[in-house]
C-alpha cells in the first residue's frame, strides 16, 4: 500500500530538529513541504535537502477547507508513484488539518500514514511568555474563531493569525468577552533565531506588523471575575457563593416555593419592558429572569435533586427533538407545518398520539385567571369545541352581560361575581378570534392607564392643588389632554 510519512518540522532551528527526523529528510528522495515559510527551511536546503512545496495552492482559493482538501488530493496522487515525506511546521498532530485528513483515509484503509516527531510550537510559545501549561489553556483556530468556545479563566492560544484580516476577526471575537484594553501576546516564530514577542492591548491586535503563518496568539487567563463577568461559568461560580455556607443568609433561605412570587414579578417586568422597547431595560429585566432560573437550579443541585446543566440539557434536547426541520430531515413549507409538528411530537413525547383523559389537565395551576382561561379555550378548540366564526363568541358576550345586568338588580353578590367572569370569559374568546393575546392587551391598557393618569397627576400639582379641589370634569379635561397627545 502508497505510504506517506508525515514529519514535524519543529518550532525553531535546525539543532532543535529530532535526529530522527533530520536523518529521514535527509535520506528521503520524495519530500512535500506544506509550506516553504517555516525558519528551518532554508537550513534544510543549505544541508542539500530538496523538496516541494505547497503554497501555490494557497494562491488558488478563497476557503482553507479548499486548500487542505487539494493537498491531501495531490498526496495521495504522488503517493501512488512510491513512498513520501510530507513535512509540516511544529508538530503533525497539532493543527494540522491535512494531517488529520490524511489520518482519515488511513483509517478508511485508502492509503497508510506514519507519523513521525516533530516539536509542537506550543512548548516554545509557552517559554516565549513565560507562562506554565499545567494551569490550563486552549489551543484555537484563529480562522473558524467563535466566542462560545472561550473559556477566560483558561489560557488561550490562538494559532494561524497570519494576517491582519484574521487578526481583526480574532480581535472582534474576543472583545465580545475580553475589555478592548486587555494586554495580549503575539508570538511569531517561536523558540527560533527570528522570533518576534509583542505586548499589545486587544484593540491594537489587527494594527500589528509583521503577522505571518507562524504567528500565534496568547491571551492570559483572566484573575478577576469582575473581568469575566459575560461568560456563564461565572454567573454560575456567584450565584454557588450567595448559597454557600459563607455566601448570603437571604439567599440561602430561599425555597423554590419562596421564590415563586419573584419569578412571576421578574416576568411580568420583563413583559413591561418589552412593551416600552426598552433595550436597557430589557438587558437588565431578562437578567433578572436569568437570576431566578440560577437560584432554582442552584437549590437544585444544593438539595441533590438536579442540576443547572440537567436543565440545559433538557431544554436542548427538547428543542433539537422539536425542530426536525433544523436539524433533521423533514421538510417544512410554513408555520403552521411547523407547529403541527411540534404538537404531534409533543403528544409522543408523553407515551403516545392518544389525547389524555382529561386534555385540561396540563395547562399550569399556577396560571393567572386571564391567562388560564385563554389556554383553557385554545385547548378546547383544537377539540373541535369552539363556534364556528367570530359571531358566536360575540353573542355569548352580549348574552354575558345580560346575565350580569339581571344580577346587579338581583343585589346577589355571589351570582354578580360569577356572571362578570363569564363576561370576562367571553371576552378572551373574542379576543382568541382576532388573535389578541388577552394578557399582552389587558397589560398594554395598564401602561396606556399609568401613563395618562401620571399626566393627570403632573397636570395637578403643577395647579398647586389637591386632587380633592378638582371636579371630575375637570380631572377628564385633563385625561382628554392626554389622548390629544396621545400619550400609550
């Protein structure tokens, strides 16, 4: 079978070169280089090495995936002619991609590859900076960087930022996370006679010269968690703290039945910003959602009974599951197909495509009454219980309110109450009709109250007056003032 022996050549010099690997290149006739840019290229050539290299199809695309796939092409091609020496900077197994394509079709029994040595460029990185491995780091693809994959608590190498368009994707990315003035390190051709450091604050990292193939990036781990104060793990670390035995004693009180009250306050906040478009207020309300999510997880996990991944994991496997037409095979043409789907999945999901005993059992307890009854008649519709066109709903209203008329002259308290929450029953129906979400109207309202009145009571003290001195028409003129300027 075609052989290809891959080789490393090392971070720096020649007299850092294995000797194995020095004596392989030269007694081999057959040598690829996948790049002549390496420091000891042109010490190999001066000891009569001879080889080829690759970095004309670097020229020929636009994508690296392009690049890597045309090698390994033209390897295994020239392999077919006898064995080969294919040599990479630092060492074969790390980022390597070519290399890890080749190791593939090895397995795939297409081709055999050996792997020779070679020194990894992470050693002499490490010296250059002065920093110890064994406290944790990550080594990234500057080319596919992605800022979920971040850990700032953790060293970071970056390679491959080997020019100034990378470096500016590499410096947005992590100024997503890191201060715009954090001090990195730019280390080019490490541990050989040109190596390059270069102290610099994220923000500067495009505007560096002399970027190359052998150029990496190292950023510090971050110290202070005031720092990191974006990433999860840290939000996760302060809110296991206030729990802890030396953490908060309010915190460490909660229950999940104490904390229930917040919830739907945090929620309902949350709605109020969003109605006003809020950006900020949003930011800071969903937080404070995020917050109460925290607290019952961590309770969770403090009582053995689950953790906050747990939670993750289910909520991400639920939308994967329900989303077949993401991330799996069923087509979909519309909304409509879409929540169909999610519907049928959620009824396998509880054993099975037969409708439960009672179909309103599922819908929370917990419910605002408004609310409630919206789910409860949506239920009911998709039973087939429902009028036919809006109509219905219309005259069960005017019916409603009839009832409550001849209850008010009644004087039967009990009979008024239970009559005015047909009305409001009804109501939600007609409001099901037009797609009005009850809550979200009846809340818009509340704003639209809030704001007016607010307006009344400007207008009121402005007066020197007290509210009792004013007549209700005067109070209403006020009010009209308000509609005029339309005030929601």
């Amino acid at each position: 079978m075609n052989r290809i022996t891959i080789v490393g050549l090392g971070a720096g010099d020649l007299e850092q070169l294995p000797l194995g690997v020095y004596r392989l290149l030269k007694e081999s006739e057959t040598i690829f280089l996948r790049t002549k840019e390496h420091p000891m290229v042109m010490d190999l050539a001066a000891e009569g090495v001879v080889f080829h290299s690759f970095d004309e199809i670097y020229e020929k695309h636009d994508r690296f995936e392009q690049v890597y796939e045309e090698i390994t092409e033209v390897l295994v091609s020239r392999a077919e002619a006898g064995p080969l020496v294919y040599a990479v900077p630092g060492h074969p197994l790390v980022a390597e991609k070519t290399v890890q394509l080749l190791l593939e079709l090895d397995r795939q029994g297409k081709i055999e590859v050996k792997v020779g040595g070679g020194q990894s460029f992470i050693d002499a990185l490490f010296a250059s900076v002065g920093a110890d491995p064994i406290d944790g780091f990550q080594l990234l693809d500057g080319t596919c960087l992605r800022f979920q994959d971040v850990h700032m608590n953790q060293q970071l190498i970056i390679g491959q930022v080997y020019d100034a368009f990378i470096a500016s994707e590499v410096k947005l990315t992590l100024m997503e996370l890191y201060p715009y003035d954090y001090e990195v390190v730019l280390v080019t051709a490490a541990g050989s006679k040109e190596e390059k450091i270069e102290r610099i604050p994220l923000v500067e990292l495009d505007r560096a010269a002399g970027l190359s193939n052998l150029t990496s990036l190292y950023v510090p781990a971050v110290k202070e968690m005031e720092t990191a104060f974006k990433q999860y793990g840290t939000l996760r670390e302060i809110i296991a703290t206030l729990r802890g035995p030396d953490g908060c004693p309010w915190d460490r009180e909660q229950t999940h039945q104490s904390l229930k009250k917040y919830l739907i306050e945090e929620t309902y906040e949350l709605l109020e910003a969003i109605d006003e478009d809020d950006i900020d207020h949003m930011i800071e309300e969903l937080g404070d959602v995020l917050l109460q999510v925290m607290l019952h997880a961590q309770i969770g996990e403090d009582e053995g009974m689950f953790t906050m991944e747990e939670v993750i994991e289910s909520i991400a496997a639920k939308m994967v599951r329900r989303h077949p037409h993401v991330f799996g095979t069923v087509d979909v043409e519309n909304t409509e197909q879409v929540k169909a789907n999610w519907d049928k999945i959620k009824q396998q999901e509880k054993g099975g495509s037969q409708e439960p005993a009672f179909m309103l059992k599922d819908i929370a307890k917990g419910m605002p009454a408004l609310l409630k009854s919206y789910e409860y008649q949506k239920k009911a519709a998709k039973a087939g219980f429902d009028w036919r066109d809006p109509k219905g709903a219309w005259d069960k209203v005017w019916e409603e309110l009839k009832e409550f008329e001849k209850e008010v002259e009644n004087g039967n308290e009990t009979e008024i109450k239970k009559e005015f929450g047909d009305i409001l029953f009804a109501l939600v129906n007609v409001a099901r009709f037009y797609n009005v979400f009850p809550e979200e109207a009846l809340a818009m309202t509340n704003t639209k109250f809030y704001r007016r009145f607010s307006y009344v009571e400007e207008q009121v003290r402005k007066s020197g007056k007290s509210f009792k001195e004013f007549t209700l028409e005067e109070l209403d003129a006020f009010w009209n003032e308000a509609k005029k300027k339309n005030i929601e």
